[in-house]
C-alpha cells in the first residue's frame, strides 16, 4: 500500500499570501494517484499539524517575507526550515508555518516527514489578486511537486 501523502497550501485571500492556494488549484488539474491528498488552509496557526493526521510525508506551501528576491522560492526539510532564521516569524498569518511545527516539536507531536516550498511574496493588499510574479512561480513549484510525486508513486511500486 503506498504511503499517504499531504500536500497542503496555506495562505489567505490577500494577494501573494495567495500562493500556497494557487498551488493546490494547479495540482488539482493534474492526475494525481489516490494516496495524494490536497488541501488549502487559511491561516491554520498553531493548528497546523492537525491536518497531518495519517498522513507519512506533508508538503507545505506557503508564501513567506524572508528578503528574497521577488517570486524566489526554496525547498526546505522540517530540520532546515526550523534553522531557517530568515523564516523564523515571518508570515503573514497569526503564527507561521516554522513557529507552528517548532512548536510542535517543543510540545512532543510525532511530526510526519515534512517537506516545505516557500516563495518570497511581492504584495498582500487585501483581497488583492496574485501577482504576476508569484503566479510563474506557482506554476514551478506545481510542476517540481508533480515530478517528485511521480518519482515517489514510481519508487513506492517497485
């Protein structure tokens, strides 16, 4: 039986804080195999790992304020996000993602492996569209999880 995997994008309806969401909508469209499953969150905060529930590998999308350039994102692991000082407070929701799962960690919870995309946003006006910038970023962080989701349901077959 192959592994569960979550792929939850958080985020809001303010501009590029959008993003996590913009990411789900592209998966969405894709074929994906039954043990995918997608998500979008508002803000959960604290509550984050919650939605974590059964799941053995979560990948997060989130849109972050780190000083980046523009639409730049990175993928980091639960070890290299949590020594990540650039991520550390730095989202636009109550608590961040990296708050949220050190927490977690502090408190004890059996985290799954955790794989997060970040992307540096340019506006978060309220009720904003998503900009241009971060939309060609969307579509590459879209296409980089459906490879590493193929290569996953690949090795997991054999």
């Amino acid at each position: 039986m192959a592994e569960m995997i979550k792929v939850i994008g958080l985020g809001s309806p303010h501009g590029d804080d959008r993003a996590g969401w913009e990411v789900i909508r592209l998966l969405q469209q894709q074929a994906l195999p039954d043990n995918i499953e997608l998500q979008a969150l508002d803000r959960p905060g604290p509550a984050l790992p919650n939605y974590f529930d059964d799941a053995e590998t979560v990948i997060l999308i989130d849109a972050c304020d780190a000083d980046w350039a523009i639409g730049e994102w990175r993928q980091l692991n639960l070890e290299q996000l949590l020594d990540c000082s650039e991520l550390q407070g730095s989202s636009s929701h109550q608590l961040g993602v990296a708050d949220s799962l050190q927490l977690a960690v502090i408190t004890g919870a059996e985290l799954p492996a955790i794989r997060l995309f970040c992307v540096q946003v340019s506006q978060c006006g309220q009720m904003a569209e998503l900009s241009t910038d971060l939309s060609a970023s969307c579509h590459c962080i879209a296409e980089t999880i459906c490879q590493q989701l193929s290569c996953a349901v690949e090795s997991s077959e054999t």
